[in-house]
C-alpha cells in the first residue's frame, strides 16, 4: 500500500509517516501531495459504479484514482501495471 500511495502522490515513505502522524484529512493529503504522478492519467475504470476519469471535482478525481489502485492490488495486480510505469 505505502508503495502505491507514495508513487502516486510523490511522498517518501518519511513524509507519508508524517503526514499519517499529523492525522491530515485525506482531501488535504491529496490536495497538498508534493508531486502526483503524471501517470495518473492512464489510470481508467470503474470505481463505485462511476468511471473515474469522467470525474469532474479534482480532489475526488484523485482519492477514485487511488481507490482504483488498491482495487488493482487486491486483485494481484503487478505493481508496474498498477503504477503504470
């Protein structure tokens, strides 16, 4: 999981302790990620019966990318498909 969170925000394991820490919400933790992953963008599906490319609001856009990661590894997904890179 920390692997998958951290390739997709740009936090180290370090700055993702942290922020697990300091008990951040999880809007802030997506919205202040010091660099997320360009790749995102390949990322596509259905999450909660909603496609999560199609979602407009950013800060959602991004926890549905998540979500679609950790659903991509609860299915044993290889880790470079599931990060796509």
């Amino acid at each position: 999981m920390d692997e998958i969170i951290c390739g997709l925000t740009g936090h180290t394991t370090a700055s993702l302790a942290a922020v697990i820490a300091g008990r951040t919400s999880f809007a802030d933790f997506i919205v202040h990620a010091p660099a997320l992953n360009p790749a995102r963008a390949l990322i596509t599906g259905v999450v909660c019966g909603v496609r999560v490319e199609e979602i407009e609001e950013q800060p959602m856009r991004e926890i549905r990318y998540l979500d679609k990661l950790v659903d991509e590894l609860a299915k044993g997904k290889a880790m470079g498909k599931i990060l796509r890179g």
